[in-house]
C-alpha cells in the first residue's frame, strides 16, 4: 500500500507537470503562425491592370498631341490671332481653327502662283535685257573698231523729227476716218482705214511729204 500510494503521487505530480507544460506552451506566442498572418506579400499588377493603365497613358498623350496641334495652328495661321468679333472673347473652336487653317493655305496657294508667275515675267525680262546688252556691246566694239564711220549719219534728234511727222499725218487721217463709239465701229473703221491711208504708196508719199518739210535739217 505505501509503494502504491507513493507512485499514485508521483503519477499525480507528472500529470500535473504535463498539464502546466501544455498550458504553458499553449501561452506562448507562435511566432511561424503570427509571420504567416501579418505577412504581406507585395501587390502583383494584373495583367488586365496593367493593360487599361498603358491604355489611359497612351489616350492621354494622344489628346496632349492633338491639343498642342491645334495651339500651334493658332500661333502660326495669322487669322486665328485675330480677333473675331462674331465669337468675342471665347475661345476658338477646333473646327474654326481648322477652317481658318485651310483658308490660309488656299491663299498662301495663289500667293505662290502669283510670286511664279512674276519670277517667270522677270526671267523673260532678264533675258531680254541681256540680247539687248549683247547687241549694244556689239555695236559698241564695231563703233570702236571703225571711228570714223557713222559720222554722216543721221542723228537721233532728226530722226525722231521723221518719226513724228509720219505719225502726225497718219493721226490726222486716223482721226478724221475713225469712230470711237463702239467696239464694233471701232474694228470696222480700222480695216477700213488701214487699207485707204497704210497702203505701201500712201506711207511712201508721206514719208516723201515729211522729209521735204524737214530736209533743212538733213543737210
């Protein structure tokens, strides 16, 4: 009985040894539990996410092209900086600044065809001008290497006398036999005119008529 009794209570304290343990463990924090609890794991971009974000991005640089398309026809055309007074003080729309965009271009068409068609009449002139100044060249070096030739001849002044006396006789007749009315009287007078008083006779006998009015100063 006393050996049995000794280990009933030697059972009893391991019992309770095991039953504090176990509390005791069962009180201390897990810590392995806790780090998979509190533990969070960085946020992973879907790709669904990721996607509409390069697509807002992409929109948004898309209107900030377009938007500074339009600011820089303003700055540029100069009818969108004028002020219109239909509109006051609002803003231009994009469809106004376009309009005003394609009128500019049209003009800024015809001013280029205009500025071609002078440089063109320009370049005939240049061209022009030079055969004239070839030809004076020319007779500048005859007139060099000859001196004394054209001494006899008829000067300027007298022969711009010739010239006027013809037209004064041709006006005369010209005045006298031309109705000024109409286009139609005009063009009728005029093949009538040119076939009585410009025949080959007729201008011979004038020229005769004006050289001996003027043959003092021939001679």
């Amino acid at each position: 009985p006393a050996l049995f009794m000794e280990n009933a209570r030697k059972g009893s304290i391991v019992s309770r040894a095991n039953s504090i343990g176990s509390t005791s463990a069962s009180s201390v924090p897990n810590t392995d539990d806790e780090d998979s609890d509190y533990h969070q794991e960085p946020y992973e971009e879907s790709y669904k996410d990721r996607r509409r974000r390069a697509h807002t991005q992409a929109e948004q640089k898309r209107r900030d092209a377009i938007k500074k398309g339009y600011d820089d026809l303003q700055a540029i055309v100069p009818t969108c900086e004028q002020q219109d007074f239909s509109i006051g003080s609002q803003k231009l729309s994009k469809a106004i600044v376009l309009q005003k965009t394609i009128d500019y271009i049209q003009f800024l068409h015809k001013e280029k065809k205009k500025q071609e068609e002078e440089v063109s009449t320009l370049r005939k002139d240049v061209m022009a001008l030079k055969i004239m100044k070839v030809n004076y060249e020319q007779i500048v070096k005859a007139h060099q290497d000859n001196p004394n030739e054209g001494k006899d001849q008829v000067s300027d002044e007298v022969k711009f006398n010739v010239f006027q006396g013809i037209m004064d006789s041709l006006f005369q007749s010209f005045n006298t036999s031309i109705s000024v009315t109409s286009f139609q009287e005009l063009s009728a007078c005029v093949f009538s005119w040119i076939e009585e008083h410009c025949k080959p006779q007729t201008l011979r006998d004038i020229v005769i008529g004006v050289l001996h009015q003027l043959k003092s100063q021939l001679y």
